[in-house]
C-alpha cells in the first residue's frame, strides 16, 4: 500500500476504509469497496465535464496552469519553439528523446515521402460542394483514408502502428491545403518534397503559376512555432475523444477524424475566430474603454482571455506575441492587432481581470497572424488540426500500449423514471 492514504469513515455503518493516495490521487474503483451491503454497487464519483478526474496517466504533457509552464517530455515549450522545428518537435513527443542527426534525416524522411494522397482522395474532395467549410471537408477526408490502409486497424502492431502514424503526420498538411484551394476554387498543388514540412504546406496552398514557390523564411519559421505551441496540450477535449474512440481498437484515421470533429467546436478549436470577431466589433482602439466597461457589466465576453487549464498567462501567448511581430514585419500590421494590443495592455492593469486570473491565451494572437498570411476564419481550425495530429497519435499510442486501459465507458447516476408496468391496453385502444 502506498505510504500516503485517505482514511474515509462511512457515517451509515460506522465502518471506515483506507484508501492508498499515489500521484497526488485515489483510484475511482476503490471507492466502490464503501458499500452498506452485499448487493450495494458501491460509492461512485459525479464529475461533469471531467473537471477533476484523471482517466490516464501520461508521460508525454505535463502543464502547471497556475504556473504558466507547459512542457513536452520535460522540455518547456519555449525552449523547444526557440531551437527546434515542428519535425523534431514531432519525434519527441511521440517517441520521448529529441532525435539525433540520423534520426532526424530518417524520421523527416519518411514524413517527407507520405505527403501525396491517393488520386481518388481527390476526387472525393473535389465532390464536396464549392462553398464547403475546410474543416467538414478535413474531417471526412482524414476519416476516408481509412478505407485506403485496411491493415490500419491492426493497432497493437508497432511496425503497422508506426507506418499510420507517418502517413497521417505527412497527410494532414495536403489535405488541409487542398480543403483551402476548393473553397477558394483554384487547382490542388502537389506537394513539394524539397521544402520543408511547413514550406511545402505554404507552398501547396498559395502556389499560382510559378513553376517553383519558395516560400517566405519568416512565414515559414513562423507556422513553424505555431505548430509546435499547438502539437499537444494534455487531456483536451479532442484528445480525450481521440483516446475515447481509440479505446474501442478502431483505427487511428477513424479515431482521429472523431477527434478533429471535437475540436471543430466554438469553444475548442474555434476560439480564435471568436477573438477576431470580438476586436471587429471593437472597431478602434477608442472602444476599448466601453467595451471593457461593458464586459465587467456581464453584456459581453473578454475572448482570448483565460483558460480552463491556465490561471497564469498561457506560456504559448507570450511565444505567439512574439511571432506576431515577425509575421507583421513581412505583411504589415493591420488595426486588429492595435486593437489587440491595446486591449491586452488594459486588460493587464485591471484589477477587475487580474483578481480573476484572466491573461491572453494561445487563441488571443494566433488568429490575427493566420488572418495576416492570408487565411480565411474558416481555415482556422484546419491549422489547429495539422500539428495537433502529433499529439492525438503520440496520445493514442499511449493507450494503445498502456495494459490499464480498457474501453471507455463512464458510469452515469440514473434521474429518471422508477420501474413502471405496460398497461395491457393502450389508453387509446
């Protein structure tokens, strides 16, 4: 037994447990030994919305909310965005070390030659109406790929496990370019195996007529920031679906497509449109003052500000901050981010925000840049997606291979009806 437990006395029957207590939790199932006889299911635990139930432990995110820290594999995340790019970001969050010069040749690689999809892909995404939105038409296409690599499914084999993740790590970028280039109605551009991840996804969706596009360094290093703050970021909403449905043994194209469909939600993956249409209706940084005032009468919402996790300022704002300046360098600032700096600058010195713990997170500036090189609101989610796929399979392959887990099924606490009898006769009859 651990040397730490919890000691619950059970005022019904007098009777008391001792529960062992490791990493900082009790296990839900020892709960039910407090039972008031033999036919008692046992003591549950009701936590909606999971806001202080463990499903899992990990090795691959750790997040200090109170804090500000966030690290991969024990790597702060400011380090790695200063000093890696997304690819070797990738490796150590799915295989725990940063790789070496090899592995890293190899590893990039292997990426680098499963960016093209399969001529039918396309023609299935070029069936989706002109006006589809990116992220339904990114869904369904990730989810059809399954249907390509049926020996996908064949998830506790290390060498087929390990060929889908490679593939969906390269994949993502082309069918996310080609989601942008359909609703924009222009050709789908193969991918460029000489660029780099990023470059080649910058390349397949702004690409026109020139026979070779190099893409702009400073865009380039840019998105490759944006993906490493975005690869993982612990038990989320999507990465607790992609666990979910992967529970089940279904295959990670399966699995995934469920998850970016959590993340295609408002309050997910589509904060960031909603920062930018709060600084739209702002309007001009002569606003902000009312439009403060307005918040703290409860008419309106402060987005970008605050975090289910984060009662510190989110690590990953202050990287994006900085990144925002080197993007504007290249394409000019715009008033939205006079709007946004303005705001934050307020928002920073107001006791009202301050004594609820309310900073910038991740969603704040993230949108403004994506808007900056040229991408539409719609497409906002779609780039959440491409590097938060790292995170959904390295967290995937850890279910996967943990022996603890087992499909997911919660209990639930019954409201409804007592037993009740059919009548005989129907009262119409």
């Amino acid at each position: 037994m651990s040397e730490q437990t919890l000691t619950i006395t059970d005022n019904r029957t007098g009777k008391s447990y001792t529960l062992p207590i490791e990493h900082g939790t009790v296990r839900a199932l020892d709960l039910r030994k407090i039972k008031t006889n033999a036919e008692d299911f046992g003591l549950m635990t009701y936590d909606p919305a999971l806001m202080n139930t463990a499903s899992t432990i990990s090795a691959i995110t750790f997040i200090d909310g109170n804090k500000g820290i966030l690290e991969y594999r024990g790597y702060p995340v400011e380090q790695l965005a200063e000093r890696c790019n997304f690819l070797e970001v990738a490796y150590l969050i799915l295989f725990g070390e940063l790789p070496n010069k090899e592995q890293l040749a190899a590893w990039t690689y292997d990426i680098t030659h499963h960016t093209f999809i399969h001529e039918n892909i396309k023609t299935l995404m070029q069936a989706f109406r002109y006006d589809a939105h990116p992220m339904g038409m990114f869904i369904s296409t990730v989810a059809a790929l399954s249907t390509f690599y049926p020996n996908a499914n064949k998830v506790t084999d290390t060498d087929k496990r390990l060929a889908q993740i490679k593939r969906l790590i390269a994949k993502v970028p082309t069918i996310a370019a080609y989601t942008y280039r359909h609703s924009r109605g222009l050709r789908y551009i193969f991918p460029d195996n000489d660029l780099s991840y990023t470059g080649n996804f910058l390349n397949m969706m702004f690409k026109m007529t020139d026979a070779k596009c190099t893409p702009n360094p400073a865009l380039e290093r840019a998105l490759d920031v944006l993906f490493i703050l975005h690869a993982d970021h612990e038990q989320n909403c999507s990465t607790n679906a992609m666990r979910a449905i992967g529970s089940s043994r279904v295959d990670p194209y399966s699995a995934m497509a469920g998850a970016a469909a959590a993340l295609y939600g408002p309050l997910h993956g589509g904060a960031n449109e909603e920062v930018l249409k709060m600084l739209s209706r702002i309007g001009d940084t002569r606003n902000i003052p009312e439009f403060i005032q307005r918040v703290k009468n409860g008419e309106g919402r402060l987005m970008g500000f605050g975090h289910r996790v984060y009662k510190n300022y989110d690590p990953r704002a202050r990287i994006i901050k900085r990144v925002a300046d080197d993007v504007f360098q290249v394409t000019g600032r715009n008033q939205l981010l006079e709007i946004a700096l303005e705001l934050e600058r307020i928002a920073l010195e107001d006791e009202y925000f301050i004594s609820r713990k309310l900073y910038p997170n991740v969603d704040f500036y993230s949108g403004i840049i994506y808007q900056a090189m040229g991408l539409p609101v719609a497409m906002f989610p779609v780039m959440f997606a491409i590097p938060r796929t790292v995170g959904w399979l390295a967290q995937w392959q850890e279910m996967i291979t943990d022996p603890e887990q087992k499909i997911t099924r919660p209990r639930q606490i019954f409201v409804g009806d007592a037993r009740r009898e059919l009548p005989k006769q129907k009262a119409w009859q």
